[in-house]
C-alpha cells in the first residue's frame, strides 16, 4: 500500500501563555489516505483547529509542535520554513471559515487567481491562469461570465465556492477545510458539503474536515475523529462511530446534539477542562458517568474496539472500559467524586 | 390560529413594516432620485398568548432579527403596530418614543445572540447585572445587592458571591449567556425576545440554556419569541413556528403541525437540508439552488420562486430568473462554448429587471437567430424547468428576442389545516 497522504503520529502542540503552557494538542495520531474525507469533531477548546493549522505549518509565534508529519512519506517537520512555504498552497491548502472577510474586496476574482497560480508557478500566461481557473469555478458552480466581478457582487455562499476553488486550483493533494460552512445558511451549507464530497471524489483529494457540528461529519465524512481536551477519544468509520460510539464522551455528544427527533434535553454536567493543568488519568473521567476509580490514575491508551492493537480499518478508543483487561480489579469499582457544583458548569 | 382562546393575548404585531431607506450614489442623490428601500419586515402580523414560546425561524436576511428588534423599539416602524398588553393595559410599541420607550423597555427585554459581545468586558457581572435596576429604578446598595444575588442564582450562577466581582472575561460561554438571561430578567419582563440565544455556543452546553431557559419562563411566567435560524432546536422549544424568507411570514402554525406536515416549499426543503447524525440520512440532492436574494431588489410574486422546486407559471417569473438560468447553463457548457454565446448576447445587462417584458438584444458580433438558438439549446436541456411555464412569449424581432412574463398570483397567508401558508400551489388545493 502506497503512502497515506497525511501521516500523523503523537503530534502534541503547546502554546506558551503567562499562566504556563496550554496542552492544546496533547498526543494525537491518525492518517488519511487520498480521496478520503476525516472528519475532526469536538467543542471550542479541543484543538481541532490547532491541529488543522498545525498540519500546515501555520502556527502562532510562541507555540511549539513536536512529533512526526509525514506528506506522502516526506517529512514534513524536518523542512526549513522555505520549503514548508513552497507546499503551502500547491500540495496542502486551507479552506478558512467566514468567506466573507477572506477576500480582498478590492481584488477581481481574477486577480485573486493569477495571484494564487502567478505564487507557485511565476512563468504561466495569463490564458493559461484564466483556463485553469475558469475549469475549478465551472466545477464548483461559479459562472464563466463573473471571472471579472469584484467579491462584494457574490453572496456568502458563491464567496466561500470562490474560496475552495482558489484552494483547489493548485490541485493540492491535502485540503484542510476549517469550519467551511458555520457562516452560511443550512441550504447553502448543504450545497457547500455536497462540493466538499464531491470534489475529495473528483480530484482524488484528502481532506481534513473541522467542524463542531456531528450532523455536518455524519453528512460528509468518511471516517472521524472526536477530540475532547486535546486528545482523540475516538476514531473511525463514521457509520460506526454514530452507530456504535465506544466513548462515554462520544456517547455524551451525541445525546446532548439537539436534532429533530430529539424529545429530552440531555448535557454533559461539568465544563471542558482547562488545559494548562488538565485532570490527571483519563481527561474526560471528571465529567463520565462510566468513569471507574482507575481512570483518574491513568491515562487510557488508544486501543481498537475490541481491546486489540489499533489497525488500519478498526475503530480506536482510547478508554479504559474497553481495556477492561488492563484494569486492575480493585480499581474497577465506579469513581467517587464530589457533587459538580453549579457554578463549575458551563 | 386561536389555540386556547381563554389565555390573554400578550403581544399583538399588526401589519408589521420595517423599511430602510438605501442611500443611494451621490449622483443619483444630486438628480434628486431615491436610493431604494429595503424592506426587512413587510407586512407581518403576529400573535403570542402570555406564556407561549413563539418560534421566527428564517435564513440571515430573512428580516427575524428586525422584526425581533422592532418588539423591542430598538427599530423605528414603517408602519403597522405592536400592541404589549401587560397587567390589562395596552400599549402600542411601535409609537412609543423616547423616555416612554425606555421606560415600556422594564417589560420587554432582550437576550442577545453573542455572550461574548452583550457583555461590557470592564464591568463586574454583579455590576451588569445590576444595571438596569440602577438606571430604571434607582436601586443601590443593599437591596440592588439583594436582587443582583437573587437573579444570579435563579440562572444558576449559585453561589452568586462567586460570581458578582468576576469579570466576563473569567466566565466560560455558557456562564455568560446565564449573565446576560440574568440581566435580562431583572426587571421582571413579561416578555423577552431571545435572538438566537444558544447558536454560539458548544453543543452539550445548548441544552442546558434551553433548559434553564424553559425553567424561568414556568417560575416567572414569561412569554417568548425566539429567534433562531436551527430549526432543531424550534422544533423542541416553541409552541408555534413563523418561518420567514425576504421579510415576509410564508408559513406559520403549531410546531407539531409545521413539523408533521410542512406544506411551503420553503420550509420543506429547511427541513430536508438539516444534516442528520445518523450517516444512514442522507441530505437529499434536489435542494434549491441559489440563496435569499437581494432585499433591495425582491423577486416579483412569490420571493421565493427563484429558488423553488415546486414552482409553477403564476409564481412570479421575471428577466432576472432568465439570466441565472442562462448563468447557471455556462457552468455546464465548455469553456470555448461559453465564449462563443458570450460573444454573442454579452453581459445580459437588459436582463436586470423585473419588467413584465424584454428584449434580449445581439451584441455587434452577434445575429438575433443565434441568440433564438441559444435560448432553444438551454430550453431543450431541461425542458421542465419551471421558468418557461412562466414564460408566455419567446420571439424573434428585428431588435432581438422578445420575451413575455407571465402575471403573478397574488399571494398571501391562508389557513391550510391548522397553519397558515403563504403559497399559490398550496392555496389552490
């Protein structure tokens, strides 16, 4: 089997702050292969976005990423800042969130193009811009007779389109799209995923999808992953994550998302820890209601469903219920904690 | 639409307008024309029963936020009332003006969207809190005290001393959203209007504000109108749902009736474009194209027919529809194509109307029997595309191709079971 396009092993990234260092990515490991779709879920806090910029190269002064990274078998850790510059764009892209305060409004959208390809390729002509531009917006549903038009003549939902596309034009292998559709209206946001699913299809691309929203990854992603306080809980098959979910926190989410067939309202008691000085054991055992007296000693390694070694195609959890084994029998009894006051809840 | 007829009515919108006056180019200022007018909320009327959740459910510009806002007197009207009769007295907001104004305000409030914006972040939360008791009633010291700690505690901000000296910048989302309820009840209002109240913040914190939210309304009696544009969360917080498109109310009734039996074309497709967490549902793919048009420049009709799946002849059609369709058909067309029909009708400027009739005129280059081809092509790819019902007239003229619009139904809200639907095709059955 060929490399996968994003190789991700213990990625851990700490920002440094006056109080000490926030552990916003603390241990993280997956992979995506091309023309699959991972989705990465959690709440604000979790470092879903942290690990996005993080794949890119494009974290604040101030924070350290250590780690392996790998782009189809090239290290991507090891590159000086010149180097990592030169992928940026034209093998690893960013879809941002909020379209409408990405683009220059004093730029055409032609100009945003010659632009973007003129950066990575200096020598091409203009027909040869306006050709491989005008096939991305046709793709994406951008008429050929705006290639002129200024972005305030577009509404939100064709402004994010022209954001993908000027993503996609330098047909990179690895698109990391960070909330592409909390600004925009449910039925623009649905046609906005349909071109997400469609395209990581079309062109074979491997994309990383961020969002907070289970409905969005349900609708869209191939596999995901559920990030609480740093960590991924749980990742895998999508269908089996939200059919089968192994994690507490998993499980917690899902009953606390509000849909239409919702009839109760269930939360999560407790709030997100604080990631400067996160709980000791499991990071979740605070608020689980499944917690035993053995997950605020240890941390829980990442193990398949079953218990087994984590391999390509299974489900991984990373919790000690199902690792029951490895749980000494004295510490299995439930968590004896205090009463979550009302005023530690979010 | 009168459910329990023996509960008092609290708020009565009547007709409802709110219009903003564009400015318009400088030019156009000097010869004396008008900029336009947007018309955020156009001829509205509502009803809520004291004690009842009422939800306005709409994409961004469909005028929710306006129409909330004018509840409160925060938006002049352009016309139409508010009647808020509260304690057997009647008043009309929408002429309230100045100190009146402010003082009605003690009885409507507000809860705001942003948690992290509707708080001052140089302010104590006991001082926030406590603002409004200072500026309407005067209060200070122990007492302003007293009834600070007891409206912290009542959105469980408890104990309340933990609280009164942070400042918003300590508090999680979740704890601030709880500041600004507190704030917003201190008064005790009969009415609040909460503008999207939970939609910034993380999922398994949503629940417990609309929790807390259910609480206060039983404990103090309190009437809501809800602001959101999550249908999910309507469907479990309101008694009825208004769904609104272009400042207008298309389809409004009892929650489980607009759920059970969603009969707008508009607020089907809402309901069908909400992604599920069940992968096995999928989003279906005929959702309608497009987005909300421009304010300014409304469709004719029905404004939602340029996006609808059901439409039909009497919606509405107009040459704007014609140049989308056109538009639209050269994200198909290879690009050499595309050049070449460009170069033959150009830019399609004359289509920027709504006029009932237009000449779609040949560019220099181009011949009218090649725009007549053109527009066939486009109609024999899709010869079911609801537009050409509306389309009464396609002719060859020595100028160019004339196109007729057919005339629009008048439309307006009418009784369909237990909702009321603003739609030609529902209201024909």
């Amino acid at each position: 089997m060929s490399d996968p396009t994003i190789y991700a092993q213990h990625i851990r990234i700490w920002y440094g702050t006056p109080a000490g260092p926030v552990r916003a990515v603390d241990d993280v490991s997956f992979s995506i292969q091309n023309g699959e779709i991972l989705g990465l879920v959690g709440e604000s806090g979790s470092g879903k976005s942290t690990i996005g910029r993080g794949l890119l190269g494009l974290l604040p002064p101030g924070s350290v990423m250590d780690g392996e990274l790998a782009f189809k078998g090239e290290d991507l850790l090891a590159l000086d800042q010149k180097e990592r510059f030169k992928r940026r764009g034209r093998d690893l892209a960013m879809i941002f969130q909020e379209p409408l305060t990405r683009l220059n409004p004093l730029m055409r959208v032609s100009e945003h193009f010659t632009e973007t390809l003129r950066t990575h390729f200096p020598k091409i002509s203009d027909a040869e811009v306006e050709k491989r531009s005008l096939d991305v917006l046709q793709v994406i549903g951008i008429p050929p007779s705006r290639w002129k038009a200024y972005p305030h003549e577009f509404s939100g939902g064709m402004r994010q389109r022209i954001m993908i596309a000027l993503a996609l034009v330098l047909r990179p292998a690895f698109v990391v799209a960070d909330e592409p559709t909390t600004a925009l209206d449910v039925l623009v946001e649905a046609q906005i995923i349909r071109i997400l699913r469609d395209l990581a299809e079309q062109f074979d691309t491997a994309l990383l999808l961020i969002t907070h929203n289970l409905g969005i990854i349900a609708e869209a992603c191939d596999r995901v992953a559920v990030m609480y306080a740093g960590k991924i809980v749980e990742i895998g098959d999508a269908r089996d994550v939200f059919s089968d979910p192994q994690h507490p926190y998993t499980q917690e989410l899902l009953r606390s998302t509000i849909t239409l067939t919702t009839d109760g309202l269930h939360s999560i008691p407790g709030a997100p820890p604080d990631l400067i000085d996160p709980p000791s054991g499991c990071h979740f055992h605070p608020r689980c209601p499944k917690a035993m007296a053995h997950c605020a000693v240890a941390e829980p390694p990442v193990r398949n469903k079953r218990g087994g070694k984590p391999e390509p195609g299974t489900t991984d959890v990373a919790c000690w219920i199902n690792q029951l084994a490895d749980v000494p029998e004295d510490a299995r009894g439930p968590l004896e904690r205090g009463e979550i006051s009302v005023a530690d809840e979010a | 639409m009168p459910t329990k007829p023996d509960i008092p009515i609290a708020l009565d919108v009547q007709d409802l307008q709110v219009y903003f006056k564009l400015r318009g180019s400088g030019l156009s200022r000097l010869l004396g024309k008008e900029g336009g007018t947007v018309k955020a909320v156009d001829h509205v009327s509502l009803r809520l029963r004291r004690g009842e959740v009422l939800g306005l459910v709409g994409e961004s510009g469909s005028g929710k936020t306006t129409l909330g806002r004018a509840i409160l007197g925060l938006v002049p009207a352009t016309g139409g009332a508010i009647e808020h009769t509260s304690g057997g007295e009647s008043v009309d907001i929408s002429k309230l003006r100045g100190r009146a104004l402010r003082e009605h305000r003690t009885k409507v409030q507000m809860i705001f969207q942003d948690p992290h914006a509707a708080l001052n972040p140089a302010m104590t939360i006991a001082t926030q809190v406590g603002h409004p008791l200072v500026i309407h009633q005067k209060l200070r010291g122990a007492e302003l005290r007293e009834r600070v700690v007891a409206a912290l505690e009542s959105v469980g901000l408890a104990p309340a001393e933990q609280f009164m000296g942070k400042y918003p910048s300590d508090l999680s989302g979740g704890q601030k959203q709880r500041a600004v309820i507190a704030r917003s009840i201190i008064l005790n209002p009969d009415v609040l209007v909460a503008d999207e109240p939970v939609s910034m913040l993380d999922m398994s914190v949503r629940a417990k504000i609309l929790q807390l939210m259910l609480d206060l309304k039983h404990k103090l009696g309190l009437t809501y109108v809800y602001i959101t544009h999550d249908l999910a969360t309507a469907k479990f917080f309101c008694d009825r749902v208004a769904i609104m498109y272009l400042g207008k109310v298309v389809e409004i009734g009892p929650t489980d009736e607009i759920f059970a039996n969603p009969r707008h074309p508009y607020t089907q497709a809402l309901l069908k474009a909400i992604p599920d967490v069940d992968p096995a549902k999928q989003v279906p793919r005929d959702l309608p194209r497009g987005e909300i048009p421009d304010a300014a420049r409304p469709p004719r009709g029905c404004s939602f027919h340029p996006r609808c799946p059901l439409a039909r002849a009497e919606c509405g059609w107009e040459p704007r529809d014609l140049k989308a369709l056109v538009e639209e058909h050269w994200t198909r067309v290879p690009v050499d194509e595309y050049e070449h029909e460009h170069a033959v009708v150009g830019g399609l400027r004359e289509l920027n109307t709504d006029a009932k009739t237009v000449l779609v005129q040949p560019t220099r280059g181009g011949t009218v029997a090649e725009i007549f081809a053109m527009f066939t092509k486009i109609r024999d790819e899709n010869p079911d595309e609801p537009l050409w019902s509306g389309v009464t007239r396609i002719e060859q003229t020595p100028d160019g191709v004339a196109f007729d619009f057919a005339e629009p139904a008048e439309i307006a809200l009418h009784p369909a079971g237990s909702s009321e639907v603003a739609c030609v095709r529902v209201n024909a059955q």
